[in-house]
C-alpha cells in the first residue's frame, strides 16, 4: 500500500527514555509559511522598558505553543562577527583529513573536536548522517561573564568538561579559534538573555532561572553537509542529520543560504525552515518539555541537503548548569494536573543522549525493534 493511500507512516527517534514514534502526514514537504515558523523581532529583549519584553515574550509564547521553531531577528550579533567565524569553519572543513585529523575527536576524553565522516547517527533507525562536524562544549575560560575561573565552586566545576590541554583549538587552525571563539561569546550573551525572555514568557520572574544558568551547559557544532546524491523520493533514510529532537533546554542556529532543515508540525507536516537573510533559528529541546510539563514541547527536525551545493550551519545548544537537575516548574502545573515528569540530573540525561548520537551501529534500533 503506498503512503498516499495509508496517508500517514511512522516516524521513530530516539529519546533519553529510549525510542519514540511520530505520525507522518504523507503529502510532500512544503515551505513553511509565516504563522507556521514566525519572525520575531527580538530587539526589545534588551529594553529597559519591562512592557516592551514582556511583549516579546508573548510572541515567543505563542511560537513555543504552535510548532517550538522561529527565526529572531535584530539578535544583536553583527556580521562582522557571523562572516569570519562562517568563512574559517569552511575552510577547515575543504582541509584534507590528514590535516584535520589532528583534531579528531579520537584525541578528546570527551568526544570533541573533528568528527569525520560516517561517525555520527542521530537517528538509530535512518541512514548514517552525511556529515562531518567541529564540536564542543562549555569552557569557562572563554566565558566574558566568568572572571575567576578558579573561583567556581567544586560542586558546579566538577561537571564542566573541557581537556586540559586545551583541545580540540590546541589542534585546529589558529585562524578557526580566533574566529570562532568570538562567536561563541557573543551567541552565549545571546542566549543568556533569551533564556530571561523564556522565564518572563512562561509568566516568571526573568531572573528566576539564573541560577541554574551560571556555567550552563553550551555545546556548539559546526556542521559541514556535502551535497546528496540524487535519489528518487528523496528517502529519509538518505539523511544530512537525521530526525531528532534536542535535548537541552533551546538551540541557536547559524544556517548559510542553502538551506535543507526541516520541521516536522505538530500536526506531523514536514516543513521547510529556509534561510532568512540576518536571522538567526530557535528551537527548543527536550529540557524546556520537561520544565514547562509539556507547555512547550521540543520540535523534531532534519537535515537533508538535495540542494547539489556544500552546506554549514553552526549551532549552539544551551542547557542548565551540569550540576542542576531538570525538574518541572510549579509554575507550569495547573490546577488539577500533575508533574509528568520525574526530576532528572542534567548530566546524566545529557550523557544518554551524546551516547547514543555515536552509534553508528543501529544497536538501538535493533535492540528495540
């Protein structure tokens, strides 16, 4: 039976509480329209005026509770600092390996650096991503807002994890840290103040959350996307990244003009995300599901790069202080509900989740099916 006579097929991921399924409306993929993924002018998070953010957070609100993705505009983070960060991970990637292999992430404890080729696999039950990326998480010492790094308490150093050597820039060109490392302090500014939007949105105090977020768990990947091969259909098991969901509290994406993310609705309709000149996308992930009680629920999405050009993106993954655990807000438990979640330590449910993005096995699809 083809899926245009079933008019729906079954989506399976993965989850941090193992697989999971999403119904799939069978008609083509289509550009998402304006109410669907909205532009939101985010100048006015940065107000003195505290009407003027809370109508932002309105908006914000009102993206979270259709389909958790929208693109910001007027972020604050210049072209100045986006172009060159954008033009020396593009050149790292068109190196050949035996020059990248120096930052493999083979050399980390934690899994950073270079990923090559065929080593990542979002989805255990679609293709292998056709991707190679650059990735790390949190080091306080690039953060503006840490003076003393040797000042921060045990109980909240112990989880924050970068090499001692300081790899992976100890292996990468000089020209990617000094670049890169711009971006990444401007975007975590950025990302520091949208959290305070997020609290004012779910009717919060805007600093109700700060603690949580002192040295918050930031990843960034750069994502390097070959062009696909051509296939009939399009199959999903030919995928840039495969479908997923975040699992941190939101994401910050970088996207170049060729565009190939995709959003699956709520109402199970794959949605083109294409790129918008001067915006930046937003999405949130499996940690603000869990606080909210599913008020704003995490978004699946992919990658598929059909369009016969290379592709990068670059994107930034905030979640809470390692230390803290990821349980559901009062706030969002209204009369006669319960909590549908239990407390989870952010530690433990971000190292479930980078676990199982590197097996490329299938192990657990198999394991499931």
């Amino acid at each position: 039976m083809s899926l245009t006579e079933t008019e729906t097929t079954e989506l399976r991921l993965s989850s941090g509480n193992g697989p999971v399924t999403r119904t799939i409306l069978a008609t083509p993929i289509r550009e998402a329209r304006p109410e669907e993924v909205p532009i939101i002018n985010i100048s006015d998070i940065f107000s003195p005026s505290q009407a003027a953010r809370k109508a932002v957070a309105l908006e914000i609100r009102a993206a979270a509770t259709n389909n958790g993705f929208f693109y910001i505009s007027d972020h604050g983070v210049p072209s100045a600092v986006t172009s060159p960060a954008y033009e020396a991970s593009l050149s790292f990637f068109c190196q050949q390996p035996a020059q990248k292999e120096p930052a493999n992430v083979s050399h980390s404890i934690y899994k950073f650096g270079w990923k090559p080729p065929a080593t990542q696999r979002v989805n255990p039950f679609e293709g292998i991503d056709r991707r190679e990326s650059f990735s790390w998480r949190y080091d306080p010492r690039y953060d503006p807002s840490v003076p003393n790094v040797s000042a921060i308490p045990p109980h909240i150093s112990r989880f924050i994890q970068h090499d001692s050597d300081n790899f992976p820039w100890s292996a990468a060109t000089p020209h990617l840290k000094q670049t890169v490392i711009p971006l990444f302090q401007s975007v975590l500014g950025l990302g520091r103040a949208l959290l305070r939007s997020f609290a004012l949105s779910l009717d919060l105090d805007e600093n109700a959350l700060d603690d949580k977020f002192t040295h918050p768990d930031v990843g960034m990947a750069l994502n390097y996307y070959p062009p696909l091969p051509p296939a009939d259909g399009k199959s999903v098991k030919d995928v840039s990244i495969g479908s997923h969901t975040d699992f941190q509290l939101f994401t910050i994406l970088i996207q170049d003009s060729v565009g190939g993310l995709q959003v699956l609705s709520r109402s199970g309709q794959w949605l083109y995300a294409k790129p918008i000149p001067g915006t930046f996308v937003v999405n949130f992930g499996d940690y603000m599901q869990r606080i909210t009680n599913d008020r704003y629920p995490s978004t699946v999405h992919r990658v598929q790069n059909f369009s016969g050009q290379e592709r990068l993106s670059m994107a930034f993954f905030f979640g809470f202080n390692l230390n803290e655990s990821c349980a559901v807000l009062d706030s969002c438990v209204g009369e006669g509900e319960a909590k549908k979640y239990e407390p989870v330590a952010c530690h433990e449910w971000t190292a479930r989740r980078v676990k199982a993005m590197h097996d490329t096995s299938g192990k657990e699809a198999r394991s499931s099916s």
